[in-house]
C-alpha cells in the first residue's frame, strides 16, 4: 500500500480524496453508504449567514454526460449548521471543510465568525461564484478586484486554513488564480460549474425554472483538466482538482495535472461510494506503477 497523506494548508488529508460542495450534503445520507472517516477530507454543502431557500423547481436536469442545476446554494443558514449539522460531522475523523456563500463581503466575513470557533471546522472554501449584490450582481470570482477583496476579507477573520474555489466562467483563470493567493488564500479548489441551459423542442421551454444553471460531470472534465493543468503550474498554494471525475482514473489524470487533492461531486450521484472506489483505485494505480507516494505523481505529466 502505497502513502496517501497530503496536506492542504493546516489541513492534514489522509488520502487526497474529498467530496465536491453540495454533492453531499452534509454527511448524513451518506453516512448510511460508507463510513465518512474513510475520506481524506468531508466538504460540505454552501453555508450562508441566514438560511437561503434556493431557486424554484424545477432546478435539475441532465444534458449528455452531465448535469445542469440551480438549486441556488439552497441551505439552513450557519446557525441551523452549528446546532444540527456540526454535532453529527464532529463524530467522523476526517478534517471538515465548510464551503461558504454570501451576497456580500460582509456575509461571507460573518459566515467565518460564526464558524470559525467551532471545534470540528478545520478549513474554508469560499464560494466566489456567488454574485455580489453590492457590485451589479456579477459574481466575486470574475475579477481580480473582487477576489482579492473577499479572501482578505475572509482571511482576516479565521485562523483556519482558507481555501478560494474558483469559478470556470472566467476569460483567464490564471490571473484570478494568482489574485487569490496574492490576497492570503492558502490553498484554491477548480472547478465550480460551467453556466449553461437547456431548452426542450417539444414543448419550447427552457428546462430550468431558473433559465440557466451550472454545468457539471464527465461533460465538464476536459475544461477542469485544462484549468487545474494552468493553476496548478502557476501558483505555488496546493489545488484541489474536481470537474467530472467519476473513476480513479480520472482522479490520478487531476493529480498528474498538478492537484494535490481531488474532489468527487456528480459521479456520486451515479455511484454513491465513488469517493471510496476512488481511494482505493488510486493506490492500486500507485502500486501497479511502483510509486510508493502519492506525491511522486502530482504534477508529473509531460
Ligand atoms: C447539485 C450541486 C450542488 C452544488 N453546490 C455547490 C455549493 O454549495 N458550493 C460550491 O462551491 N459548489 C457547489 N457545486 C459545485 C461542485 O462542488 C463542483 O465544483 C462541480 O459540480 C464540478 O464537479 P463535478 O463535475 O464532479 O460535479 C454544486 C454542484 C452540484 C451538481
């Protein structure tokens, strides 16, 4: 058995596999699957200050290889996760990731307040495909300005590590990529979902109550393969690698992309224990190709 530990910022992973923000949850469907402590890390759903109620229905749809959503970051608000959903997390020895959401600056900052003393929180990613109400509703992840000024903002109000997640709907990721480590993010996650919408012939409506949604599995992976390839080679801050992945071997082409970590979010929607085929699939690799460290691969594609 080869070694899996890696580490993303303070966060110590036991293997570098986690669950993708919302394909999850907060644990407990899933905990009925598999054991959670089997993760290197659990990310959680998108946690605002007030509960959000999300967008109307209906708010899925598939599309050849993948799936549109809407959902809207639809949660119970940080309170209801500190009395409901912490206590249950708290029993798993994985780190935990929240993934955090807000309308502006300052509810992403309180989000970190409200959260950053419990025990049992060990890092955050910032959401910043969230549009900023204050700024013409264009999302903080599209522009240097806006990224630089939710992750100081973030990072000046925890001690835990902070993760920025990048969003895909960007011109060149890179700059946005090296904004947000220049701002103090001590890691990044790639990618969030690719806007797109769909439209049924028969009966002339968009299938999406919302008109568009986010883009995500198989279809997407050649896009975040890219992107991870880029970021990764261009910020010295760990990545954590997702975008289709569904099989360990789309796992090990992230971490050979540059990824430290990677995440697994609509393939557990096919296979709900793709996160744990996916560690075990990635040491059978390492040992079929006499690596005895997973760090031995990261980044080693030529
Ligand atoms: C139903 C659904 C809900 C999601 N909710 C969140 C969220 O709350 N916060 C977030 O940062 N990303 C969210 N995402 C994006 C995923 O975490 C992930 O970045 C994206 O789906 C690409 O990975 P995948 O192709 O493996 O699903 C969501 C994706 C889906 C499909």
């Amino acid at each position: 058995m080869a070694r899996l530990e890696v580490k993303i910022g303070n966060v110590v992973m036991k293997n570098p596999v986690t669950t993708a923000s919302g394909t999850f949850g907060f644990g407990k469907e899933m905990a009925e699957v598999f054991d959670l402590s089997l993760l290197g890390a659990i990310t959680v759903k998108g946690t605002s200050v007030e509960p959000w109620l999300g967008n109307p229905t209906p708010r899925i749809c598939e599309t050849p290889a993948g799936m549109l959503n809407a959902i809207g970051l639809q949660n119970d608000g940080a309170e209801a996760f500190l009395a409901e959903k912490l206590p249950f997390l708290r029993r798993f020895d994985s780190p935990l990731i929240v993934n955090i959401v807000g309308h502006s600056v300052e509810e992403y900052v309180k989000v970190a307040e409200m959260l950053g003393g419990a025990e049992g929180v060990d890092a955050f990613e910032i959401n910043v495909s969230c549009p900023n109400v204050s700024r013409g509703f264009l999302a903080f992840g599209t522009s240097v300005e806006g990224i630089t000024e939710i992750v100081k903002a973030v990072k000046g109000a925890t001690d835990k590590t902070v993760i920025t997640k990048l969003s895909p709907n960007v011109t060149d990721i890179v700059s946005l990529a090296e904004a947000a480590v220049k701002a103090g993010s001590d890691a990044l996650s790639l990618i969030n979902t690719l806007l797109g919408t769909s439209i049924d012939a028969k009966t002339r409506k968009f299938r999406l109550a919302n008109v568009t949604g986010g883009l995500s599995g198989p279809a997407v992976k050649p896009v975040a393969l890219r992107m991870v390839y880029d970021v990764a080679r261009a910020v010295d801050v760990p990545v954590i690698g997702m975008g289709g992945i569904v099989t360990a071997e789309d796992a090990v082409e992230f971490l050979l992309a540059g990824a430290t970590a990677v995440a697994v979010g609509t393939g557990t929607f096919v296979n709900p224990a793709a996160a744990i085929d996916i560690i075990d699939g990635i040491d059978k690799y390492l040992d079929e190709n006499g690596f005895e460290d997973v760090k031995e691969i990261i980044g080693i594609v030529s």
